[in-house]
C-alpha cells in the first residue's frame, strides 16, 4: 500500500470476525468504514471508536450499497481495502428437498452481495489504481457436504468470483484474494456444537491477522488465492 493510513471498508463488521477484523487495523491506525444491516450493534460495538464511519446498508440492495457506501467512500477521499466478511450460513435439506428460499437466501447473502459492494468499491479503486479486496469463503465449500447444498454452492460461488475479479483487475493494481476458514471458534458455533472439540477451531483473531496480511504489501505478489484457515493443528 502507498497510503500510510488506509482506509478499510469492512462489511458485516458487527459480527463476531468483524470484531476481529476492525481491532486489528484499528490498531495500525486505519480509518475505518463499518458496514452492517444492524444500525444498533454498529452504535454499541464501535461507536466510541472516533475515526470510524458506521454505515447502517443493506448489502442485498444495490442501490442502497451504491449509495451509502459510495457517500462513505466519498467522505474519506477513498479506499484502499475492502474486507467483505459479510455472509451467512444454513443447513438441513438434502439437495432435493432444498427450499427455493433458502437457496435464494444463500445466494444472496454469499454471492450477490460481493456482487453489489464490489460494484460501490471497485471502480474507486481502478481510479486510484491500486487496492485490496479480501473476501471469507469457507473450507466446508471446496467439496459438497451432505445437507448442505445450498451454502457449499453459494461459497463456491464467491470464492469464483474471486478467481474472476482477480483475473479482471491485477493489472489495474488490484489484488482480490480469499480467506476459507474452518470453523470460526464463536460463542453461537459453540452453542450449536456443545460436544464438539472447539480447540481445534479458527479464532477470529487469528483469522483477522491472516485477512490483515492480505490486504499489506507483504502479499503484493498473491492474486486470486483461496487460501485455508483451518486452525491449531
């Protein structure tokens, strides 16, 4: 990065990663734009963090994506990295029996909505030439699993998103780069799996660090990589 003091929009920064993730480029200094549906967790979270913008959007409505985050951007002068982190996760049905609205669901909250943001982000940053994007995948997502055809598909779909950006904007002086975590060692992942051994998991912060080096010069030669996160060995 040219910038000494990026500015880094992370989306679905009021989840449990998304903790993770705004601590650790709070702490180099960054400035910040949190973006999350839920106004009321972004106010309770970061809302004594001065140099944070909060921006209450909908990443399933582009134009609100393009509105509201590209009056952030345009506020801050620019962007320089973009840690989309937002998603979501659902299971139960054997492919057949999958619900037209829980595939749509997954779709949305997995695919469409790299799709919008990108859409808000990626132009700012061809006009700057230069700038990070760091998506989460998911480990689960590089084969099908059973009773959960839906979500595999839906990653899968962004994490071909990812190859594409890449693809399309390297020479621009863009890097888009995946994270595919295993299990996230979080307190409703430990409610859903009482029994399950959560010393294997991936720490959020953990993973924040690994997403915080994609988005440094130190990965200036990585492009369009899905890279596991599967933690302590």
């Amino acid at each position: 990065m040219t910038e000494t003091r990026p500015t880094v929009l992370i989306t679905g920064a009021a989840g449990n990663l998304g903790a993770a993730v705004v601590a650790h480029f709070a702490g180099q200094g960054a400035r910040l734009l949190l973006a999350d549906r839920n106004a009321g967790a972004l106010r309770q979270h970061y809302g004594g963090i001065a140099d944070a913008e909060l921006v209450e959007v909908n990443l399933l409505d582009r134009e609100q994506v393009a509105d509201r985050i590209g009056q952030a951007i345009a506020r801050a002068g620019r962007v320089d990295v973009l840690c989309h982190l937002a998603g979501g996760f659902h299971m139960g049905e054997r492919v057949h029996d999958t619900p037209a609205a829980a595939w749509d669901l997954m779709m949305d909250l997995n695919a469409r909505s790299l799709i919008h943001v990108a859409a808000a982000v990626v132009p700012r940053m061809i006009a700057q030439g230069a700038g990070r994007i760091v998506a989460v995948g998911a480990a689960g997502a590089l084969k099908g699993g059973a009773d959960m055809g839906a979500y595999a598909a839906s990653k899968s779909a962004l994490m071909r998103l990812v190859e594409s950006m890449s693809a399309e904007l390297r020479d621009q002086g863009i890097h888009v780069n995946c994270v595919l975590p295993s299990t996230l060692d979080t307190p409703a992942n430990r409610a859903a799996m009482p029994d399950a051994d959560a010393s294997r998991w991936v720490e959020p912060a953990a993973l924040a660090e690994v997403i915080g080096f994609l988005a440094s010069d130190a990965a200036r030669a990585i492009h369009g990589a899905l890279i596991p996160v599967l933690g302590r060995v």
